[in-house]
C-alpha cells in the first residue's frame, strides 16, 4: 500500500492507495481554476479521521512520498546542508 504524508497548516496529514503524480495533478489544477477545492485527507494517528483541507492558489501544501521498502541512509550534516557560497 502506498501512502503520502502531507503538511498543511504545520498539521500533518496522509492519504493511502494515491500516487504523488495524481495528487500533484489534482492540487495544481485546482489551484489554476482559481477556484476553492475541497481534498480529503486522514486526520490522526491509529484511528483515521477525514479531514479536509482547502486548495486554493497561494496555499501552502508538502506532499512526501513515503516509501517503506526503502532502506533508511544516515546523511551526515555536511551531505543535508549546502551552505549558499557568496564569496
């Protein structure tokens, strides 16, 4: 089963059974509509509440993509953080 975390409003949410592409196309079009949209989402942890979140232009969403049968990597600091060099 797949699963996407998201996070809205600092609140973090999930949906199952989507695929990043669907759910990227399903934000981006609302968004150019110009017009609110409903998403449901699952609220909670253990016991799943639907929650719905408003897309509209200028919101602010993260979509991640989990992927469980992937092996965890430990990056040190210096592999997660570029510094920006302006010298």
């Amino acid at each position: 089963m797949t699963r996407i975390d998201i996070v809205y409003g600092g609140k973090p949410y999930t949906l199952g059974d989507r695929t990043i592409e669907s759910l990227r196309a399903e934000i981006s079009n609302a968004a150019a509509a110009g017009v609110p949209t409903w998403l449901r989402v699952n609220s909670g942890a253990g016991r799943y509440q639907d929650a719905y979140l408003l897309i509209s232009p200028g919101t602010a969403i993260a979509i991640v993509d989990v992927q469980p049968n992937l092996p965890d990597v430990m990056l040190t600091p210096e592999e997660t953080f570029v510094a920006d060099s302006t010298e």
